[in-house]
C-alpha cells in the first residue's frame, strides 16, 4: 500500500509547500549554517556538565516556566539598561519568532518581509496560518525605504520582518529605516539581529530604539556568535507588555531545565564563548577582499558568512565544491552562493576548492 503525504487530512494551506532542509552531510569542512566553527574548551564542557548533573537531580520537578535567572543573565547582557522583564527566551530563535506570529500574526493576517532574506520568517508565517507578503529587495540588497513604505500602507501587515544583519545577503539596515517602518507599520515590527555580534564596527543595533518604540522587538540567539547552535536558546527584548503577550502562546515549561542550566553556565563564559567573533570578523573582511580580487561579486557582510557570485550554474559549482569535501550553500538570489566564516583552515580549503570548481 503506498499511503503518501498526500492521502493525510493536511491542512489545505500545507500541501506542495517544503520544509526547511539545509543539507547534513557528514563532510570535513562544513560552511553551509552559519555556526560558529570554534567547539566550546573542555573546561566549559566541564562546567556545562556540572551544571547538568545538578539539575539532574532534580528533573522529576517541571523546569521555571519563566526562566527568570535565564532571562535576568541575558538582559545583563544585552545591557541598554534591559531588565528580565524586556527579555523573553525560548528554543532558538525560531521558537522566538513561533511564538510571535501566534501572539501577533495568525489566520486574517498578514506578515511581511524583505527578500532575499531568512527562509524560516515564510515558513513559520505559513505554519501558523498567517499570510505571507514579500517585498522585494533592490538590486544591492537593501531596502528601499519608500518601496517598503508603501507595501505596508497597502497590506497593513500586523507582523513586519526586518533582518539586520540580513541573511543570505549580510546586509545591514539603518536605524533611520526601522524607525520609520516601525513608525508607519500598524502592528509590530521583529527586527531579526541573529548576527548582531559580527556587525562592523558603527553598525547600529536595534536595540538602541525599544525605549522609543514599543512595538519593535529584538530577537536574537545563542546559535551563532555564541557557538551554542546545538543547545537550542534563542531570545527577545521587547517591552514588558510584548512578553505578556508571549505567555498566553507558549507551552507550559517550554524550555527545559536542562536547556537553562547549560544556557546559564553558557553566559557566565560570555568572554570565552564570544571570544572568536573579532578574528572571524577579520576572516570575513579578508575573504570579502579575496572574492574580489577573484572578480567574483560579493555583498558587503555584517555577518558571519559571505554571498557570493555570479554563477552561470550555481548548482555545478556547489556540487563540485561538495565533491572536494566543502561543503556551502546553495541559497538566496539565482546565481549567488553563500559560505559560513569557518577556521583559517576551513577557510583555505573553501578557497582552493572554489578555485578548483571555476577554473
Ligand atoms: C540562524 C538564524 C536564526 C537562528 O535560529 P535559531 O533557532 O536561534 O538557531 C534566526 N534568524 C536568522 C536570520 C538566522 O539566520
């Protein structure tokens, strides 16, 4: 009996449509998800498996549902004088912005973003039955401010997506800009800053604008400066009442105890954990030169990967470059590639296997 997909009572809004699927593939230099290439020291293992084993005993009771210390750790951090009151956390940053399109978007409404920008914000607007509106980015990336204003004077969307440092083009946005679309826009603004910690020196975060703008929100995560992608912490700050709104969407005990205590002990070595950002900062810069140099097109990066091109067939050079163990991403406008900020090492293999693949 072949029962497929097809033959379940999907939800009519689901069918064709694709999942998420950056490739895993078991190859020795791995530059597709933007991880952060540095493993944490034995030592923070260590001290990760301490906290642990703490917890352990006493895992037959539900975790804090509110996460207070978490939030409290990550509020410090951000600084901008945030308390756990602006801070919301949650499975990655995916489930941050779950959780908003429940609370914010949802069937009637409508959520909009920048393309090319981050494949999830369609998918979780489609999952969780809020239409999608795409605005298309010019031809350097950016976006063009009266392009974008008039798109949410026509669709009055209750969700706008602003990614900054944007992924797949490493493009930044000027605050000038999410002011005056939070100032235009007739429900909340997300300003994606996932990469925020590899921005170039006097790129400006959002978070500079909260006290300002109460229906802004910031959302970040420990996935990537962090090298935490494995633990699965992603957060907000926002006004207190945006994380008001958060409780009535998420699951009781959504993070667990487990997740919190290696999050918790992750903060405590912010300085370790963060440490390799600048010296990835300067890879990419190099590597942006290098590309150049090749006569490739590159997009300036605030990131910690690079988009790259053009490419006649951009699947040939991603298959080849797979075929010498590299592997990168086939992702964003036709004819661009994306590779993550990996070790000197890394780096090097990607150079000689995309010469290799050109040639
Ligand atoms: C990687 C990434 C995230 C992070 O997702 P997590 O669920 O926190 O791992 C969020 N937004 C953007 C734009 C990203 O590229």
């Amino acid at each position: 009996m072949s029962f497929t997909l097809n033959d379940l009572p999907l939800r009519e809004d689901l069918r064709g449509r694709s999942p998420y699927g950056a490739p895993q593939l078991d190859v020795p230099v791995v530059l597709n998800t933007n991880e952060n290439p540095h493993a944490p020291s034995p030592a923070l293992a260590k001290a990760m498996s301490e906290a642990v084993a703490e917890t352990a005993l006493g895992l037959n009771r539900y975790p804090d549902r509110d996460a207070v210390r978490l939030r409290e750790d990550l509020a410090a951090y951000l600084g901008h004088g945030l308390g756990s009151a602006n801070v919301w956390a949650a499975n990655g940053s995916n489930e941050i912005l779950q959780q908003l399109l429940q609370a914010f978007g949802g069937p009637g409404r409508t959520a909009m973003g920048f393309e090319p920008s981050y494949s999830m914000h369609p998918i979780i607007s489609r999952a969780t039955g809020t239409e999608w509106v795409s605005v298309p980015r010019d031809a350097d990336f950016r976006i063009d401010i009266d392009r974008a204003l008039a798109a949410v004077a026509e669709h009055r969307p209750s969700v706008v997506f602003l990614t900054s440092p944007n992924n797949p083009t490493g493009t930044a946005l000027e605050l000038d800009a999410i002011e005056r679309l939070a100032q235009a826009a007739p429900g909340v603004v997300v300003v994606d800053e996932a990469y925020a910690e590899f921005r170039r020196e006097g790129t400006p975060s959002a978070l500079t604008l909260l006290d300002q703008h109460p229906k802004v929100i910031v959302s970040r995560t420990m996935s990537k400066a962090f090298a935490l992608a494995g633990a699965r912490v992603g957060y907000l700050a926002a006004h207190p009442a945006v994380v008001d709104a958060l409780q009535l969407v998420r699951l009781p005990y959504h993070l667990s105890a487990v997740t919190q205590a290696v999050a918790i002990t992750a903060l405590g070595h912010a300085d370790e954990l963060l440490g390799a950002v600048a010296d990835l900062r300067a890879e990419r810069d190099d590597l942006v030169a290098w590309l150049r140099a090749q006569g490739f097109r590159v997009a300036d990066s605030d990131a910690n990967f690079v988009l790259f091109g053009e490419f006649e067939d951009r699947a040939r050079v991603w298959q080849d470059m797979l075929d010498q163990q590299v592997l990168i991403r086939n992702v964003g406008p036709p004819g661009w590639l994306r590779v993550t900020i990996g070790t000197p090492e890394e780096m090097g293999a990607f150079r000689e296997a995309l010469l290799g693949a050109t040639r």
